[in-house]
C-alpha cells in the first residue's frame, strides 16, 4: 500500500529531544524554541514569530489581536479547512464566504469587493497547496476599506509570492506543523505577525494574560496577569522535534519538488487527453509542493477512480466539503454571490500520495495506476 502521507521524520530530532530532557526544560520557551524562532524570523522576514500549539490556536490569537466582536464580518474562502473559520466564529463573527479561482482553487480576489458590509472586518485569506492568492489585489482592496487581511498559511511554509513568504504579506499569517504538513512537530503552529504594535500584547494572550515574557527577559521583576489570554505555548518537546527539520528544511523542499514535478510531467500527456485537470501555479508564486491533486470530470468519476486506485494499493483522498454547505457553516456563515466553483471543483478534486521520503518508483507507480484507470 502506498500511503497517502506519513509524518517528516528526521533522526536527529530524537537526539534533540533527548536534549530537552536533559536541559530540564520541558514547557514552553526554551531554547527549541529560542531556534526555531529564529530560524522562521530570519528565513520568513517576519516582524515577529511566536510558536503556539497549533495553526488553529495562532488564528485564535490573530483573531484576539484584531479584536473581532460579535456581529462583526469577516470574509474567507468556502473552500478551505474548519479551523479557518473556528478562530473567527469563537470570538461571534459572522463568514462570509466567497467564491473561489477553478486555476488555483484560492479565494476569487475579483470577488472580495462585493462581499464587504460596513460590519467587514478582516479577510482571511488561505493558500491552499501552498500557492498564493492574489495578494497585490487583496492588499489593495483592504487598505481601500482599511481592513484587515490574514493569511492561513498553513500549508504554505517555504512557498512565496514576490519574493515574500507567505504568511508575512497581510497584517497577520500562520503556518502549521500538524503531521500532515511539509514540516511537522505532530501538533503546533507559529503565527507570523508585521506590525511591531501588536507583538507586546500577543505575547500577553499567549501567556494566560501574564507578562512573563517580559519576566523573562529580565524587563521586570515580577510578572501578573494584565489581560485576557490563553496558552498557546507548545512544549520543548515538540520543538525539539521540528527544530531537526527546520536544520534541512531547503532538503525537504526540495525532495518535495521533485516529487511534485515528477507527477506534473508524468500526467501530462493525459491532461493534454483532456482527461484531467492537473495543477496551476501562478507565475509570481513559487510554491511548496504541499500536495499534488488532479481534477476528473465529476464527483461519480472520483468515486470511481478512488476505488481502483485502492484496489492496486494506492491511497488518494479528496477534502474539503465546503464550508458554507456544513451544519455548523450554514449556522455561522452565508455564501455571498453565486457559489459557481466552489461546490462543482471541490467535487472533481482528488489528491495522490505526496510526503517527504516517498520513493521514484511509488510516484511511478501512482501514476500508471492513473494512466491504466483510462485505459
Ligand atoms: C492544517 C490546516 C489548518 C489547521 O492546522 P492545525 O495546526 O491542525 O490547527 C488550518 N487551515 C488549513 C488550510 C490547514 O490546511
């Protein structure tokens, strides 16, 4: 069976674990930490990195940093993971959702506009595959309605737009290094924030509300509770581990790239068949090779597919139901304008097995089991 994806494992993160141990220092904000911070501050060009227990809880902590009140608006793609929404939908904002591209599966930026209200706040952009939005556009848009923009980043680490790594275009951005991402430490996230105005306080909210990390670093004497917060501090250990990949993370990328390439051209000849529809990246996008997915005609074909690549041993899945067509998406959320793409080319899409360590011979494997579905 080839699996569909299996977590970076890199051998040197057991002996920085160990490491940890033997520091005993096992909570948050040890040295792990100290490198990986900076590692992702000098390698991102973010103002500020902080690491926090996951993707989902560095949205929560954008989210607290904007001030998001009940009855506020907030615009995002259907087309994209629950915790996008969860961040936003915690502190009573309403979604609306928009549209997104068919080319890149990302937010439609020529559809944000008319989705705005004087109760808009924010729009959450998300980098699915890690190829970005249209960002120049949507940077634009917001200043115009002076309006936040956040980026879920999320599986878009080592991927750019410009130049710039995603996550540190808008005024916020997150990574996560969940077991299915291109960098893992099993559960966490960093949240990547520009405007040095509101690092003192995101500190704050990540610490329970307290200024220890001004304690810590000998600012002041004793440290209390000063405002709202939560913990979103992940362990040394966790850090410990990824800090093994953060060491490689050019390898990693590349390995992934060249898997990534090797199914593009592999398939090609069958897109060119008009048989599926394979990837579009932008030309100001560098990406990451987060995922490889192709597109079929219908979702009666996916089925279809699916089932025999399983019956020779490959694992392919399909994600997401859209959001806005959820029970808990209808509760909080509304589509604004016509959902044209968004059901239809989430229907149509299926990805193939994509992980750091899968081997030449499993990606040729995987795509004549493609080749062979059509005869
Ligand atoms: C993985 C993912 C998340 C959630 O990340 P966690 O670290 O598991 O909280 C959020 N958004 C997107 C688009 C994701 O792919």
């Amino acid at each position: 069976m080839i699996d569909f994806s299996r977590p970076v494992y890199v051998k040197e993160s057991m002996s920085y674990i160990q490491q940890a141990v033997e520091q005993n220092h096992l909570c948050g904000d040890g040295s792990f930490t100290r490198k990986c911070t900076e590692w992702m501050e000098e390698h991102t060009g973010t103002e500020r990195a902080m690491f926090t227990t996951s993707c989902t809880h560095a949205m929560e902590l954008m989210a607290l940093l904007m001030e998001i009140e009940p009855g506020d608006e907030v615009i995002m793609p259907s087309y994209t993971f629950a915790s996008t929404a969860d961040a936003f939908v915690l502190r009573g904002a309403k979604i609306v959702f928009a549209d997104i591209r068919p080319d890149t599966m990302n937010i439609d930026e020529n559809l944000i506009e008319q989705a705005i209200t004087p109760r808009t706040k924010a729009i959450i952009v998300m980098h699915y595959a890690g190829v970005a939005c249209e960002m120049d556009k949507i940077m634009e848009i917001a200043r115009r309605h002076n309006l936040f923009v956040a980026e879920d980043a999320a599986q878009g680490m080592m991927a750019s737009y410009k130049g710039k790594a995603l996550g540190t275009i808008g005024d916020f951005g997150t990574y996560s290094f969940h077991e299915t991402k291109n960098y893992t430490m099993g559960e966490g996230g960093v949240c990547l924030i520009q405007n040095r105005e509101y690092i003192e306080r995101a500190e704050i909210i990540r610490e329970k509300g307290t200024d220890r990390s001004k304690f810590w670093r000998g600012e002041i004497d004793k440290y209390t509770w000063v405002d709202m917060g939560s913990s979103y501090l992940p362990s040394e250990l966790n850090m410990a581990y990824l800090w093994g990949q953060l060491e490689i993370a050019e390898e990693i990328n590349r390995e992934r790239l060249s898997a990534w390439n090797r199914y593009y051209d592999g398939l090609s000849a069958l897109a060119k068949q008009g048989m599926v529809t394979l990837p579009f990246v932008p030309e100001d996008c560098e990406h990451n090779a987060h995922m490889f997915y192709i597109k079929v005609r219908d979702e009666a074909e996916r089925i279809k597919l699916i089932d025999f690549l399983k019956q020779r041993g490959v694992w392919a899945v399909f994600h997401y139901i859209p959001l806005h067509s959820t029970l808990a998406g209808k509760k909080f959320g509304r589509f604004s304008g016509e959902d044209r793409y968004t059901t239809k080319e989430s229907l149509r899409l299926l990805r193939l097995p994509m992980y750091y360590g899968l081997k030449e011979e499993e990606i040729e494997f995987v795509i004549r089991a493609v080749y062979e579905f059509w005869g």
